[in-house]
C-alpha cells in the first residue's frame, strides 16, 4: 500500500466521503490497469484482432481499445510496426467525449507523449487535420517520434507556448483537446513521483496555469468549435472550478454533455460553494474505485457563437523542390500526388497543401521524405512508416521471423528483392526501412528505436 499525503487523503475523504474514500484507498492495492488501442491509420480493428498474440478484451466506450495483458509489447513486431498505442484506459475517454466529423481541423494543446493525439488523428479523414503541440522541447521529441512510428500524414507537432499558438491560429480549430498539465493525483498509482511532488500549493499553482492554456485555447477555437477540457487529477480547484471560471469569463460557452457511452463509465462532475455553473454534474470523473484506469477528469465545452469560414492557415509559397526529389519519389513509389509535395525547414515533405506554414512554426510537418545530399535522398524514418504501403518494393516478414527480428536488432538481412530503396512490413505494415544492394538488405532502422535484447 502507497503511503498518500495526509493533506490529500483529508481532501479526498472530503470530496468522496468515508466509505467511498475506503473503496479509493482499497484500489491502491491493485495493479495499475494497462490498455492498448489499435491504429485504424495501419490496420482495421477486426484485421488486429484476428492476428494478435495476446487476449483482446474490449473496453466498452472505445472502438479501437482493449485491455491489455501482455509483458514487453514495446518489444513486439505489431508494436513497432506503428499497429498499436499502449495508453491507459482512463484517458482514452477523453477522445471519446465528443462525436469528430472526419473534416474537422483539431488542436492538441499539450500533446506529449501523444497518446490522445493519435486517437484523435484515427478519428479524421483525408480531409482532417490534427495539429500537436508540447511547449517543453524534450518531450515535443518523444511525441513527434510516437507520431512518426505510427505513420500519420496530415499533422504537424510544434513547440509553442499556448500564446504563440494562439496568435499563429487565431479561430481556427473546430476542436481543441486541453489535456492541460496537473498535479497529477490521478496517477498516484503508478507514479510514485506524482506523490512526492505535491501539495496544496502546487495544486493551486496548477489550476492558474491552467486557466491561463484555457484562455489561448478559446482565441484558437473556431466559432461553434468544441474545448475538451481534461486532466488527470481529482482536486476541484483544476476542475471543476476552473470549468466554471472559464464559463463565467465566457458567456458564449456551455458546458454540455459527454457522449453516451463515456457518461456511462464515468461519475458526476462535483458542484462546489459559490459555483456559478448549474449543470456542473454535466462535467465526468474516471476514478480508479470505480472503473478500470487510472484518475481523469473530462469536460466539453462548446462555443455557442455562430460559425464562421476557418481562416486560411497562409504560410509562404513553397520553394521549388529540386528534381532529386521527384525522381526518389517515383523510383520509390507507386504514385503520389506532386501536389503534396514540397519543402518545410530545409527538408523536403509529403503534406496538405491546406497544412502550409511558415518556416519554423512547426517542430514536424507532415512526413518528412529525407534529407537532400549530394544527388540523393537520404529518406527518413517517417517516410517508410507513413508511405509504406505505396512502395513498389516491399519485403513481407512474419511476425516471428527471424529475419525480422535480426531486422529489429539493425542487423543486414538476406532478401529476394531488387535493388533500391524498400519497406519491411509484417501482417501488410510498415516496421522500416531498407537499401537493397545484391541480395542484402541493408539496414536503415533508427538505431534510438532499435531492440537491444
């Protein structure tokens, strides 16, 4: 049994009442709940399903996810492959809070380590775009790189304060997913840094934090757009009564009602002296004691204002791609569209041209193709993995191949296979790269994503 601090198991008996804090307290003696969901962007669920070497239990109010009860699947062929994203079950309900048209343009203002935001991509069409932001730079790395492995094609990851974003898009989104930064009570379970770190001070250091992403947040949202007001904590101070600040501050929004299947799993939103908002039970709470995952907290928020045109997103003309590039493309592919085809920050890139911005905007935009060297293109990781299924050579492995898992280690491999650049895939999706040279497949896996064991 974790020892909590007494301050907030005082505030917790206060905000559950005794019994119900009993049964809070009680789940700490189980084991964090681990869930996956599947990448549609790779493969059909029903297509996962019938080929997953582990039990595949549904979790009730997400299509795409499941329980999961399996060691090591950061090791596992479907893992790297892009196929699956490990993510706890408590905070996949968050993307479900809200039906997504497959067209909408959606923002998502603290995305590392990008676990709602490729559940929100999986969501759009070709028509959509999901643009993913981290303020802190180290982990804009992580979710640019989770983004890269799972093949994605219309998103950018930036590096921005909430202000920059706000200015750069000013009405833009039709949704705004705010997973904002917490004190993090929800995750006491598994985080024993969580525990260490807190206090009533932090608490509160959080919640203005917090009312001020909300505030950039709403000069971003389109008019008639959705704000998905999350966090992973249960103190009323970064919930609810920042839900109700924000409403007071903003007469033009509504709290309104999660979607069926998330109510149902989830608890009322708490009412609190002094609040202003009536229909506050309208917000949700996941606690651990009564579903299986971790604390969260999800609240939807919309814009009643009258919609308007979505400004145009007017980054500078793009440069003329040298002709080294288009000659990589159709040696390497089986079509493309020229169109999407341009240069972003040096490199050349596959990308909508709706998703234009301007140099150094975004940390990532679409799928960088590689790098311009002397007469040659370089590819790069991303390309492999979200162009894949488009390339003329494709080497097919087994799951359990041990060639594939010579692959995975970065070790050359024998193939039957013309010479040029190929993709390896397993069960139809792309795990990487390779440079055919007689017969040899030479390996071009990022070392950083390598098995070491």
């Amino acid at each position: 049994m974790k020892e909590l601090p007494v301050e907030f198991s005082a505030r917790m008996r206060t905000l559950l009442g005794e019994e119900e804090f009993r049964l809070y307290e009680d789940s700490f003696h189980q084991n964090a709940v681990r869930a996956f969901r599947v990448n549609t962007e790779k493969i059909p669920v029903q297509d996962f399903t019938e080929i997953a070497p582990f039990s595949c239990e549904p979790i009730p109010y997400v299509e795409t996810g499941f329980y999961l009860n399996y060691e090591k699947i950061g090791n596992h062929p479907f893992h790297h492959a892009g196929m699956i994203y490990v993510q706890d079950p408590g905070a996949m309900a968050t993307a479900e809070c809200l039906e997504i048209e497959p067209d909408w343009w959606i923002l998502d203002m603290c995305a590392a380590p990008g676990g709602k935001s490729s559940q929100l991509r999986n969501k759009l069409g070709e028509n959509g775009i999901l643009i993913s932001n981290e303020i802190i730079p180290s982990r804009c790395k992580i979710l640019t790189g989770n983004m890269e492995r799972l093949g994605f094609r219309n998103t950018a990851t930036t590096c921005l304060d909430p202000s920059r974003i706000a200015k750069i898009f000013p009405k833009t989104f039709d949704m705004i997913m705010v997973d904002a930064p917490c004190s993090g009570e929800g995750m006491f379970r598994k985080d024993d840094i969580a525990i260490r770190e807190w206090s009533v001070d932090n608490v509160l250091h959080c919640a203005r934090r917090q009312k001020g992403i909300l505030e950039q947040a709403a000069a971003a949202l389109r008019p008639g757009g959705y704000i998905v007001y999350a966090t992973c904590t249960f103190s009323l101070e970064e919930n609810e009564m920042v839900v109700d600040d924000f409403l007071q501050e903003h007469p033009e929004f509504e709290l309104i009602p999660v979607c069926e299947t998330v109510r149902r799993y989830t608890s009322d939103g708490i009412s609190f002296e002094g609040c202003k908002c009536s229909n506050l039970s309208d917000a949700r709470r996941f606690y651990p004691h009564r579903s299986r995952g971790e604390g969260q907290f999800m609240a939807v928020l919309h814009d009643t204002s009258p919609a308007l045109p979505r400004p145009a997103i007017t980054g500078k003309s793009a440069a003329k791609v040298d002709p080294v590039v288009i000659d990589f493309l159709k040696d390497t592919l089986v079509d493309y569209d020229l169109k999407q085809v341009s240069l972003y920050n040096g490199n050349p890139v596959y990308v909508s041209p709706a998703l234009s911005l301007d140099k150094g905007v975004a940390f990532s935009c679409g799928v960088t193709i590689g790098e311009i060297r002397k007469n040659y293109i370089q590819p790069h990781h991303q390309f492999f993995m979200a162009m894949g299924k488009q390339f003329k050579r494709q080497i097919a492995l087994a799951p359990d191949s041990p060639d594939l898992e010579r692959y995975l280690h970065g070790e050359e491999i024998p193939v039957d296979c013309e010479n040029g650049w190929a993709v390896i895939t397993t069960k139809g999706c792309s795990v990487g790269g390779v440079k055919v040279v007689g017969g040899r497949a030479k390996n071009h896996y990022p070392k950083g994503l390598r098995k070491l064991t």
